[in-house]
C-alpha cells in the first residue's frame, strides 16, 4: 500500500484511502495550503481501504488532497 500520492507517467496522481463502507465522501484539491477546497469527485466506499485516482492533477506541478465526510447512513 502506498500511503503517500503517486505520479503517474501519465501526470494521473493515485493513493490509497481509508474509510468506513457505506458512507458518502468527497475528495477535495486545492493548489495552495491553506485554500479554497474544491470538489474533485464523490464516492461512496464498497471497502474499506480503496484507491482513488485524479487525473484532474496532470498539469498541475502541487496539489493537495482531502477527503470529506459527506452524510451518514
């Protein structure tokens, strides 16, 4: 398990996430730290550890990345 982002090749960035089945996320970025958060994909875990994928990050050379608790079941 890789717990730090990775660069693709291809400029996609991926990692590994942990969080509890079920319940509703949204993975943020933002360019500058602190920043203004913004809503890069929502998910809803099947398992408890997954990876996600930006390929939203490609041209960007810094990003960083948070993942929101978005509604209980």
């Amino acid at each position: 398990m890789h717990p730090l982002p990775r660069r693709l090749p291809d400029g996609t960035v991926t990692f590994r996430v942990k969080a509890e089945v079920g319940q509703r996320y949204v993975l943020e970025g933002t360019q500058e730290f602190p920043g203004d958060w913004n809503g890069l994909q929502e998910i809803t875990p099947t398992e408890r550890v997954f990876t996600m994928t930006d390929k939203t990050s490609a041209t960007l050379p810094l990003r960083f990345f948070r993942l929101r608790l978005l509604s209980t079941p």
